[in-house]
C-alpha cells in the first residue's frame, strides 16, 4: 500500500460517518449486513440505505420531478434485500423517464383501493362528533352494514357507479321505500366525501339511479326532503352550482331560516331590519295570518350585503326574477336544486330543519315557533 494511501476498510468507515454519504461504488449484500452507524449509504443513482439513531435501517430514492426534490421509500432492509431494493428503484426511474411521479403514483394507487366500507366508516367517524343524536349516529353506520356492505363494501369506492347503487337499493325499493331512503342517502353522503377526498373524479346522479328503479307504490313524504346530513354537502355544492348568484342566494338565506319558499321569493329589502339582525315577514304574507319575525345568522347577513350588489331601483325584491320587474318565479328554487342532482323540494327543508331541531334536540314549541306555526304567547305558556 503506497505511502499517505487510505485502506479501503477505512474509506468505506469515513462514508459511514453521522449526516455523511458514501459517494463512490455500489454497495455489496455483505457490506448492507454490516451498516449500523447512522447515516445514509448510497448506491448510485440515488438509491441509498439510511440508518436512523434508533438503529432502524430502510431504503430510499432520492429523486427530483418538476423541480422538487421527492423520497420515495422501499420498505425495511429486513424485509427488502439489496436486489430487490434495486429492482425497486430501476421501475421507480422507469416511471420517471415517463413524467410519471412513483410517490404521487404510490398514493393514487393506495386511495384507489379503499373500499367503500372503509369510505363509509370514515365518513362517519368524521361525523359523528357533530351528531348530538346517539341514536341516530349508531343507526346511520348500521343501515349501510346492513343493507350496502353485503353487496359493495368490498368493491373500491372509486369503481362505483349508478348500478352498483340501484343493485343495492332495489331489494328495499318496494318493500322498505322508508329504508331505502336512508340507505340512499347514506350512499349519497359517502360518495360526496369520496369526490371531496380526491378519491373518485365525479360523484353519482342519483336521481337517475331513482329513475332505473321501479316507481313506487306509494308516495313517501320524506323523499321532498334532504336529511339534515347532507345539508353540508348540498351547500357545498350549492356554491358551484349553475344557478345565478341571486338563486344560489335565495336557496342558502332558505336553508338558514327554514322559512317557506314563496316568502323567501318575496322578501323585500323593506322587511330587513339589520340594526336587529331580523326579517319582519308581514301579516298579509304569512299562511297563519300574523307577522313573524326571523332571527338572521351571521351567514344570512353576509348574503343581504352580497344582494345589494344586484339591487336595482324600484325592484322591492332581496331575490328579484330574471324578468324586469318580477319576483322570482314559483319554480326557479325547486329547479335549481334538481339541476344540482338532487330530488328534494324547496319547502322540504322546512322538514330537513325540523328533523335536524328535534334531533339536537330543541323543545318542539320553540321549534313551531322557528316554523310559524304557533304564537309567542303559546310559546311562552309553555315555559311558563
């Protein structure tokens, strides 16, 4: 050995050094057995074994894609030899020659598999702090167990379509319409998180998935009406919908204040009392012959202001028509919320707020109160 010259033994310890890389050659099987001190150990084209200060040894690639650096990880080296961590690695380059990032491919392929079980258990997980009703959160999860599981909860939630949604409501259509109801809505309600999730590029008309059923015997009164939990959902999409901003406003100020449809559609700017966050709705417009008086959120107020920007002079109207000079008309709310997919009537949330007020629960005077179907005195008498 020449005079000054470093023993291989030594170079190969120096690589091995805290927060160093060793730069040159290919590692050997033999050599990977030995690596305990931390650091990371290179093997070319930036695979490399890292060795972390708790001892833990596992590969990974080291790679740029659209200029941003990414570390793609192959596993544990006790599970995943040398070989196979090389193998790995040359598909991994493969796909990026083609453009194709392997981490962001790595996870699209891991989302695409989760099953609509999976989809169903986290939508309710997620929902189910904001749900005050036990009863409802326990049967919300044991209806689709039920009824949806048997038939889809192991197929991806990516994959499914209209059929897969008639295939498990048509044993119900008829026999359970109630149940099959609730199943849909449920099914609705996990396939909009999956859209929201990045999981399936676009959701599920479920209206034509009503249509390829058979029509039911007899009508259900509830099928007018959302249930409270998709309200979030309808919102959501109520921002992008197609409506023009004055009905996608009306539709929003009708869901806030589960105030009847032809109301909403001839609130005038004169009925607004702001200094009191209130909508003063005259006798001559209310069913039960007596003025009522709205309490307006926050959120409602912010809709008032963004209406003022379409406020033209002598037009009374909050929500004017497309017409000069008209309200709007009596089928422009119910239209736009069947343009959005769904098969609910503007005057069902009036049914959608109460289920959610006895569900919470509010007293039920307070509730009829919200409503306009009982007085303040009775109100009062009830408490008293």
């Amino acid at each position: 050995m020449q005079s000054g010259a470093v023993p291989p033994s030594l170079a190969f310890a120096v690589g091995r050094m805290v927060g160093e890389e060793r730069l040159a050659g290919k590692l050997t099987a033999k050599q990977v057995a030995g690596l305990t001190a931390p650091g990371r150990y290179t093997d070319g084209d930036g695979l490399m074994l890292v060795v972390d200060r708790a001892g833990r040894r596992y590969w990974r690639l080291r790679y740029r894609i659209d200029g941003r650096r990414r570390d793609l990880s192959f596993g544990p080296e006790r599970l995943v030899s040398l070989r196979e961590a090389r193998e790995a690695a040359a598909a991994a380059r493969q796909q990026i020659r083609a453009g194709v990032d392997p981490l962001a491919s790595r996870k699209a392929a891991a989302v695409a598999g989760i099953t609509f079980a999976e989809a169903a258990r986290k939508v309710h997980a997620e929902h189910r702090t904001g749900w005050r009703n036990g009863k409802h959160c326990d049967q919300w999860l044991r209806t689709l167990e039920t009824h949806a599981f048997p038939r889809i909860g192991n197929r991806p939630v990516a994959s499914l379509n209209r059929a897969d949604m008639a295939e498990v409501l048509a044993p119900l259509w008829l026999a359970r319409p109630e149940t099959a109801r609730r199943v849909l809505q449920r099914m609705r309600a996990v396939i909009s998180w999956a859209v929201g999730q990045d999981i399936r590029a676009e959701g599920i008309d479920f209206e034509i998935v009503r249509r390829a059923l058979p029509r039911q015997r007899r009508a259900v009164r509830h099928m007018a009406a959302l249930h409270f939990t998709e309200v979030r959902g309808f919102m959501e999409r109520l921002a992008f919908a197609r409506a023009t901003p004055v009905v996608r406003g009306a539709l929003e100020m009708l869901v806030l204040t589960a105030a009847r449809p032809g109301n909403i559609r001839f609130m005038a700017w004169d009925e607004v009392r702001p200094e009191r966050q209130a909508w003063h709705v005259p006798t001559a417009r209310m069913k039960m012959a007596r003025d009522h008086w709205v309490p307006l959120p926050p959120r409602a107020m912010e809709i008032l202001r963004a209406m003022e920007a379409h406020r033209k002079a002598g037009v009374p109207w909050v929500f004017p028509g497309d017409r000069p000079g008209r309200p709007m008309s009596e089928n422009t709310l119910c239209k736009a919320i069947r343009d959005m997919g769904y098969a609910a009537t503007a005057h069902g949330f009036r049914s959608t707020f109460t289920d959610w007020a006895r569900a919470v629960p509010y007293p039920d005077p307070l509730i009829e109160l919200q409503l306009a179907h009982v007085e303040k005195d009775r109100t009062r008498e009830a408490y008293g």
